[in-house]
C-alpha cells in the first residue's frame, strides 16, 4: 500500500512508520512540505499522490510539556477537515483517536464507545474530538481507534509516567506519582495489528477503544519497574486517594479481531527498559528533576 502518516516525528507516529515500512510504501512528509493547516495545500498534495491509506496521527500538543498549549481545538479541528476536503484522493482513513472523547469530568472505569453521546467536554482536546466523532459517524472508510494509555520509546520522558519512571530508576531517583490512578496502558507495538486490521478490512463500526483487558494502578507500575530494574528506590505519591480510572471496555474491538492478545506488561515494561538502558547517553537528566 501507499500509505500517508501524519504526525511522523512524534511518538505515535515514529513507531508507526517503523513498523508500516516493513510492508508498505510510507510517506512521512514535512510541515514545509505539507501545512495540514491549509486546506488547498493539502489537497494538492493528496491529489498528486492519490494514497490507498492516511493515518492521521498529527496534533497540537497541548500537554503540560509544550511549548504552546493554547488554540488546540482550531488547530486539530482544522487538520481532521483539511484531509476530509479532499476525501476524493484517499482511500482508508484511520484515526489515532483519544479516550479524552468522553469527556473526563464524567469518566467511570470502562467507558464504551457509544457513552461519547452522553456529555461534551469541557477541554479543548475533548471537544475536538467529540467534533469530528459526528463527522467520522457520516463517513464511510474512515475510522476512530481510540487510545488511552499508550507507551513505548521515543515518547516524551519528561513527563508519560512508565518512561519517567523508567528513567529516574536508571539515574537512582525516586518514582515520583501526582496521584494514585488507574490507567488502561497500552504497548506501542499492540497497535500495529490493529492498525493492519484496518487497512485491510472494512470496519464494522467507526469507532473502537484500542485498549487492554485490564487497567492497572500507577503504584503498581512504579513497583513492576523497580522490579523489573532490579533497584530499591523510594516511589513518592504526592496526593493521598485514588484519582478518577481511565480506562475503556475493549469488547468491540475484540469481537472485530478475535485473535487480538496483549503484551504482557512485565515483558513489555522489561523490553522498554533495556531500550532506555541502551540509550541512557541520550537521556538528559535535568528533564527528571522536576516533576512537571
């Protein structure tokens, strides 16, 4: 296939264009190359290249890490319906979508996929997403994987929990937690089957929680990365109780891919962790001082 993918140098993106390149011919193309701003940009680009497939990945980021967090509804609002302009010139469009959909003032454990009806968000990235969920509903080929806790490397260490965490241990520093929260946790590498899925078969539906069976505390993940590193290190949790679970039910997805299965967590916990021991050169350890 030809396949576009939007967002390639950011976390997401990068291990999706390492895994698709193996099978596929993938264009990761520039901001210079591609304003996914400007809609008559990105119908030109779509039109002299006519892709089988897009996975839109690309976002402004708005997490407590960027430069400028502000303005992330109209940015992302206005990617979605620059690609949706030139739907003519693409075949399937995959969405790397978000739990933060549901709106997360009203979270319980185990949202499903219809509950992004029942509330709108209040956050900017919610109500984006809650946007375009009623467009993606209208358009066939497109389709909404919607991720929760994503890990895996090249993620920013700074401030996603299992690197931070993985990289204080590997400085001797203690594991610092905001807040005792469950989190449904997906390996990065889980994803490509899904994605596979869905470049290659009509979805039944036009939005699916890609997420594990079963959530897991961030006390537990701190211990599971001690363990898994060997240490004793001190694990401080700031805030006392638990914080609200994020997580998602899985049935939908599992009964369009019924051989799906999950990384174990330890292992995948365990082959993050020798990737950043192998890169430790690369880890600047003023981003692990403060806890941002």
């Amino acid at each position: 296939m030809k396949i576009l993918v939007t967002g390639a140098s950011g976390f997401l993106g990068k291990n999706l264009v390492e895994h698709l390149t193996q099978a596929h011919e993938v264009a990761t193309p520039t901001r210079q190359e591609i304003d996914l701003l400007d809609e008559c940009l990105v119908r030109c680009y779509l039109k002299a290249n006519s892709f089988d497939a897009i996975i839109h990945a690309a976002g402004k980021p708005g997490h407590r890490n960027a430069t400028d967090p502000t303005g992330v509804f109209w940015a992302d609002t206005r990617m979605y319906f620059a690609l949706m302009h030139s739907r003519e010139y693409f075949g399937r469009l995959l969405i790397a979508g978000s739990g933060g959909i549901y709106d997360l003032r009203k979270y319980r454990p185990k949202m499903k996929e219809a509950e992004w009806h029942h509330h709108i968000p209040a956050d900017e990235h919610g109500f984006f997403r809650y946007v375009t969920a009623h467009h993606i509903a209208a358009s066939p080929g497109v389709v909404d994987l919607r991720l929760f806790g994503v890990f895996g490397k090249y993620e920013d260490y700074a401030i996603r929990f299992i690197s931070n965490a993985i990289c204080k241990t590997l400085f001797d520093l203690p594991i610092t937690i905001k807040q005792n929260r469950n989190f449904d946790y997906l390996y990065v590498r889980d994803f490509f089957p899904v994605v596979d899925h869905f470049l290659y078969h009509d979805a039944r539906s036009r939005e699916y929680n890609v997420t594990p069976d079963t959530p897991i505390s961030l006390k537990e993940l701190a211990e599971l990365i001690l363990a898994v590193s060997g240490k004793k290190l001190p694990v401080v949790i700031f805030q006392e109780g638990m914080g609200a679970e994020y997580s998602g039910d899985n049935s939908r997805l599992k009964q369009e891919l019924p051989g799906l299965q999950f990384t174990e967590l330890a292992d995948a916990v365990a082959e993050l962790y020798q990737w950043y021991s192998d890169n430790k050169a690369s880890i600047d350890r003023s981003k692990l001082i403060v806890d941002k």
